[in-house]
C-alpha cells in the first residue's frame, strides 16, 4: 500500500467510474460506493471499498469521503479527491502533486472558472434551483454574521489535494462537514469560510485561469440526462419547472437585496 491515494464516489448512479488514462504507481486508487451495493473489489485500477456511513441522501452519502478523508482514509498521509464525472489525463497533476508535498501544502483546490465570492455563488445556486431558497439563505446568513468577505475566492471542490491526517486539516474538515450537514447541500458555499477560519493558505493545483474544464489535466464529462420520450404528465412537469425557474430568479434578487449594503 502507498502513502497515497486518489480517491472518488459513485453513488445513485449520477457517474459512471471511469479510469484514469495516465496511471502512477506511487499512487492508490479507491472508489467508495453505498454499502450493499459493491460487486467487485476492483473495477480496472480502482479499488471498490463500501462506507461505513450510510444516509438516505446520496448527495450527503457521496459528500462524507470527500470532507472527511482522515476518517475513511486513515492510512493515508496524502489524498486527492476527484469527482466521478472526472477523469485523470496528463502526468501534469502527478508531477504537482509531487511538488505539492515536497512542500509541504496541506491543501490545494482548482479555482472556480466563473466565480471568485461565496455570495455570488449562492445567487447563482438560487437562479438554478441546486438546492432549497432557505437552506441557501442560512448559510448566507451565517456567513454574513460572521463577516465572511466578498470576493474572498472560491473554488471548484471537484479536485482537492489534502494532507488530511494534519490537525488544521482535521479541524476544517470537521467544520465543512457541521456546516454542510447544518446548511445547504451544496459544499462551494460553505468551504472557503472553513479554510479561512482556520488560517489555511489558499493554493492551487493549476496556473491561473484554469480549471478542470480547460486544462489538458483532465478530461471534465458533463452530467447529460437520459433522451427520453416525454409524457404529458413529463411535459406538465416541465412547464411547472419553469414558472419555478422564473421564481427562483425572484429569490435571487430578494438574496442580492439583502446582500446590497455587504
């Protein structure tokens, strides 16, 4: 076993586990998936282990081993969490990884492509319905409360480089995982405030103004929906979704107003 590990999820169905084209072998390779659900111990490259964490949410079930990698993987002192809709595709990113602990960087993330400030993320989620107007608010809120700046950064959360047995890597994993839990399901709204509350320096794994979507790194695979025939009831549905659309856009505006004198 190495002191080093990739490590992704694949839960519900969402991704499908595809293998890395440049492989190292200085480097494991893991894939956690629901328990009960696992049919192999291997699937090419990949390791196939079950969590021991169980939740009726697969976005919460798929969130765990990607905050909390000091409690699935102990045995570890290095980790690189890749989303399962990302691919490995150049020796780039072994080669930074390499220098990220030859210096000892206990944390390194991609920059978000669109978006430097958790508020306008949070504007962004609203207008596309990622998750609940309240839940969204409240970490907003709390945000605020606590005078989380504008335009501190954001980052991806789709790539992250962790030596995450470090004790203030323990501690902001903690945190990430309380205020996810606590708030909105979605992870890029309450992260940045987590490293910065725990004096962790911002880094990253790629030059400036790249991210996992433009960099020769990795091959970044779209969600696509399944073409479906659509029913009446499938059409119905689809017109709600759009008056709601137009409503969320309303939510949005009400979040800009109360974050107008921020």
């Amino acid at each position: 076993m190495n002191n080093r590990v990739i490590y992704t999820c694949i839960t519900g169905g969402y991704d499908k586990l595809t293998q890395p084209n440049v492989i190292n072998d200085r480097f494991d390779y893991i894939c956690f998936v629901k328990k009960g659900t696992k049919t192999a111990d291997n699937i090419g490259i990949w390791q196939i282990k079950e969590l021991d964490f169980d939740h009726e949410n697969n976005i919460v079930l798929s969130r765990y081993p990607k905050l909390m990698p000091h409690i699935v993987l102990k045995n570890y002192d290095y980790s690189l969490w890749i989303d399962g809709n990302i691919t490995i595709n150049d020796n780039f990113i072994y080669d930074v990884l390499e220098q990220k602990i030859k210096d000892n960087i206990t944390f390194s993330g991609v920059k978000h492509g669109a978006r430097d400030c958790i508020y306008d993320e949070a504007i962004a989620c609203i207008d596309a319905n990622k998750d609940k107007f309240k839940n969204i608010f409240a970490i907003v809120k709390h945000l605020k409360h606590n005078n989380f700046p504008r335009h501190f950064g954001l980052n991806e959360n789709n790539v992250i480089f962790r030596q995450h047995n470090d004790s203030k890597i323990i501690a902001f994993s903690e945190m990430w995982w309380s205020l996810f839990m606590t708030y909105s399901k979605r992870d890029q709204l309450s992260g940045m405030f987590c490293l910065k509350t725990h004096n962790i320096p911002l880094d990253y794994l790629l030059p400036n103004g790249a991210n996992t979507r433009n960099h020769f790194a990795f091959c970044y695979i779209k969600h696509s929906p399944k073409e479906v025939k659509l029913s009446l009831l499938d059409k119905g549905l689809i017109f709600i979704k759009r008056i709601f659309k137009h409503i969320n856009k309303i939510k949005g505006l009400s979040l800009k107003i109360y974050l107008r004198s921020y």
